[in-house]
C-alpha cells in the first residue's frame, strides 16, 4: 500500500463528513445563503492566495527541473483558472468577484492558512506535498461524488462549480499524490510521522472550512484592528 493510500485511509472518516456537511449539500441541492456563498468567496480567495505562496516553498526546496515545472504550473491553475468556480458562486449570489477580494481572515481559516505557512517554512518538500495535499484531494473527490449523485445539468446553480473540482482537478491529485509516495519512499520514520500528521491536520482544517462558511465564523470580539 502506497503512503497517500494509507493517508487516504485513515482520513476517510474526515472525507465522509466534509461530503455529509451542510454546505457541500447546500451545493449538491442548489440551496445555499447569498451570505454564506459570500463569506466562502471571501475567505477561499485569501486561502488560495496563501495557497500560491505554498507552492512557491515547494519550488524553493526543489532539485529538479520537471519538479519544478510542475509546482509553476499548478501556481498559474491557482491564478487564472480556479477564480471560475468563485465567479459561478459570485453569480448566485448577485454579487461581484471584484469587491470581495482582501476580506480579513475568519478564525478557521487564519488557523489552516498560519499552519500550511508554518510546514512551507520549516519542512521538507514532501511535508509541503502531505500539507497542501487534503485541499485538492478533497475537492476533487467531492466534485466527482457530486457529479455520480446530481448528475447535474447547466440549469443547476453550481454547475460549473461542481464540473470544475469534478473534472478538472483529477489529474493535480494523482501527480501530487505520485511525487508524495515517492517522497515517502526515501523518507525516514520520523519524516513520514510528520508528513502523516500535517497531512491530517489540513484534511481537519478542510471540514472547519466548510463549517466556517456555513457558520458565517468571526472572531468572537470585534475589533477595530482586523486580523489578516
């Protein structure tokens, strides 16, 4: 059994929830608040911007050419084509991609941004791989999982939301898997116990995600100063 194998294992309960969550039922049913798909947006646009950055560490520790091809390419996925499924969700919403950019951070989601920044800025490449892991992974197996179930047609309001992560983002999990098992491979015990524990960590901070823009989260205390 490969490493991302016995990851995804043992992850399956946190896997089951996030697909059993309210608001990733919300997008199966076409049923989701305007605030809710808002306050997603807001918080998922400073992730992904945080989210580059990551990928930038993981060039910085790479040796070989290929390996970093590969991470500038999935910099630019981020950039340009992963603003799609936001603009579908703006849409519903009645609302414009554009002002939504620079929100203050949410408590869930300054806690999953500050702890993949922390293992870009002290790990080794396949801790960065096994940190940033769960968010594809996740994502693609909730898109296809929805795509079997709703089988939805361009008349549903997520349509595109759903056909993106469906689609789109299968072929970025199996290579990152691919370059984490081999990672794993050369990695001693103690290296791969952390890779297990970040690994696992996100796939718990993907679910508080989910929850958060569900919740609506802040911080319990408004402040004047916001917290970025």
């Amino acid at each position: 059994m490969t490493f991302s194998t016995e990851l995804r294992r043992e992850a399956e309960p946190v896997f089951e929830a996030i697909y059993q969550h309210p608001f990733v039922r919300g997008l199966a049913s076409g049923d989701l608040k305007k605030e809710q798909l808002i306050h997603y947006v807001k918080q998922d646009v400073e992730y992904l911007h945080a989210f580059v950055k990551i990928y930038a560490a993981a060039v910085s520790r790479c040796t070989d050419r290929r390996d970093i091809a590969f991470f500038h390419q999935q910099m630019a996925f981020v950039l340009n084509s992963e603003t799609h499924p936001h603009q579908n969700l703006c849409r519903v919403a009645g609302v414009n991609f554009d002002d939504l950019q620079g929100a203050p951070l949410a408590p869930s989601a300054h806690h999953y941004i500050h702890h993949m920044l922390q293992v870009a800025k002290e790990g080794s490449l396949g801790e960065i791989i096994a940190v940033l892991l769960p968010c594809p992974w996740t994502y693609w197996e909730i898109g296809q999982r929805l795509i079997a179930e709703v089988q939805p047609e361009p008349s549903h309001p997520f349509y595109e939301w759903i056909t993106f992560y469906g689609g789109l983002t299968d072929s970025i999990t199996v290579e990152l898997c691919n370059r984490l098992d081999r990672w794993a491979e050369e990695a001693s015990n103690r290296e791969k116990e952390k890779m297990r524990q970040h690994f696992l960590l996100s796939c718990q901070l993907e679910y508080r995600f989910w929850e958060m823009a569900s919740t609506l989260e802040d911080w319990p205390i408004k402040l004047e100063a916001q917290i970025r």
